[in-house]
C-alpha cells in the first residue's frame, strides 16, 4: 500500500516526487515513454536541443534537463520513493478511500494519486513533415525560438497560441509569416490585430499545407490556396507548429471530469479534481498557461494540499 503514486515523469511529477521524499510519503513513481508523448523523464522538452527558461539555469539541453531531473528525484528516492520507469497508467479504480491504479505490467494500491501526464503536441500530417521534425520544425517556440534569430521563419496555426508565438519570434527573427487552414484567424481579435501590425508580420489565410521540403533540414513549406487551388512555396529558415494539444489523459476517461479538450479540470487552488483523492497538475490540466516552470508549482502545490489531506485521513 502506498500513500501516493504519481503518474507521469515531467518536470511536474519529478518536482511532485522530490517533495513527496522530503515529507517521507511512501510513493509509487510511474513514468512511461508514452506519457507526454516523450521519453521517460523530461517531458515535451527533451527534444529541445537549447531551453533557456528555465529558472536557475541559462541554458540546458531537453536531454540533460531530463537527466537533472532523473538525477534530483534519485537523489532523494532512498527507499521512501518507488520509482517504476516504463510502466504506463491505463486504469484507475477506487474502492472506498484507496485507488487501484492498473499499469500495463501490474496493479496497486494507493491512498491518494496524482496525475502529471502532460500533453503531446498535434503534430503535422503533411509530406515531409516527420522527416524534419527537430532539424528546422519545431513545436516550442519558447524553448527553440533563439535558435532561430535572424531567419526568415514560418508559423502553422492561427490560434491564441499560434500568434503569441509569432509576437515572441518577431522579437530576434528577421520576419514571420503565419499560416492558418481555417478562413478567419481564431485568436484574440486584438491579438490578431496587434502582431499582424508589426511590419515584419504577415498573414494568410485558407493556407493548406502541401509538403515541407529541405536537405538536412527543412528549407521550404508548399501550401495551397483551399480558395483558389493555387500552390505556393515559401523559403524559410524554421517551421513552428501551434495546430493545439492532445492531452495525455485517456486512461482518466470516465475517472474524472475532463473538459472539451480531455484536459482534467482541476481547482487552481489546491490541483484537486472532482474526486476525492486524485489530483492532477501540468499540462494534462485545464490551467490557463502551460511551461515547465508552471508545471513545477502547480505540482507542489498539489503535493502540499495531499500531505494535508494523508495526514488528515
């Protein structure tokens, strides 16, 4: 019987577990390569090849902020934390006050849970678009955008997401041309409006991307007009993909209260979901912001509000 288990081995769970060591909660570590859609310590960012946001540190590659991570939770795990790496979560029952979380290898009990499985970017489906995945096409702007000063750079996505990452690109990119599917940007319309005023901005619309082509890496984007049928190709010196997040929460259906988008809706308060005993924090959440850092707190705050709640039961 453990007082917690933990799923999930980002920067939210590793920041969970080392606080769970510290107060010497008897707790289950359960990470898995298909968690995040990564591997198995790290998260989303460990395919960055440069992360300069996070605190403490100028710089750090997604592999050695992974092994830093591993290494720190390791440091503090002493036979208090039970770390299993490659078992994935796919079940969660509660009989009473325990939980039986279900792995694909075994079973077992705990008095509380919390889920820090983060999300997988949607990834784009076009010709070419695997074959320069991390060699000119990215999926975070914030951790790889400094690569990429002075380029001529392309945006996919007409979200929120897409122009707060072409507002953060304009800042040391020598111009940013943002590309959305739909016939009308769906961001903020003073969004919308502000980044498009900037006058190294462009933005087109009904823009069906056809292939991505390159040698090492990806040098060129053809997209089709959905409008006119025309094809066009666009030079470029980076590609940042913001198409949304597909949360890893498909074990929690029917568990907890997921929202629209298969996020856990979890109060900012305390991470605590709508039932009794499970929390969940970092990107597998509904927070209104998603990095690392924020990641980090969110799972230390889940980590003291289940403290309270095992002392209390």
């Amino acid at each position: 019987m453990y007082d917690l288990t933990i799923i999930g081995g980002g920067p939210a769970g590793v920041g969970a577990g080392v606080y769970a060591a510290r107060k010497k909660l008897k707790t289950l570590f359960l990470t898995s390569a298909a968690d995040s859609g990564s591997r198995d310590f790290g998260g989303q960012s460990v395919v960055s090849e440069d992360i300069q946001n996070w605190i403490g540190t100028v710089s750090v590659s997604g592999v050695n902020l992974a092994k830093m991570l591993e290494d720190h939770l390791r440091a503090y795990a002493t036979d208090v934390i039970d770390i299993r790496v490659g078992e994935k979560a796919t079940a969660i029952s509660k009989i009473d006050r325990i939980f039986t979380v279900t792995t694909d290898k075994a079973s077992y009990e705990s008095r509380s849970v919390l889920v820090t499985t983060g999300s997988h970017r949607r990834k784009l489906t076009a010709p070419g678009a695997d074959m320069f995945e991390h060699k000119g096409i990215t999926y975070c702007a914030s951790c790889d955008g400094p690569l990429f000063a002075d380029r001529d750079v392309i945006v996919v996505g007409g979200g929120n997401a897409g122009f707060e990452t072409a507002a953060q690109l304009l800042a040391y990119t020598k111009s940013v041309t943002l590309l959305d599917s739909t016939d009308k940007f769906r961001a903020d319309p003073i969004t919308v409006e502000k980044v498009l005023a900037n006058p190294k901005m462009k933005g087109v619309l009904n823009a069906q991307i056809e292939k991505i082509e390159g040698d090492k890496f990806a040098t060129s984007l053809t997209y089709k007009d959905t409008v006119t049928s025309a094809l066009n190709t666009i030079p470029t010196g980076g590609i940042f993909v913001e198409i949304g997040l597909v949360p890893t929460t498909s074990f929690l259906e029917g568990v907890v209260n997921l929202n629209e988008r298969k996020q856990v809706v979890a109060d900012p308060r305390t991470q605590r979901t709508n039932v009794e005993g499970i929390w969940a924090a970092g990107d597998c959440t509904d927070v209104l912001y998603h990095q690392n850092n924020i990641a980090v707190g969110d799972a230390v705050r889940a980590l003291e509000d289940i403290y309270i709640y095992l002392s209390r039961t």
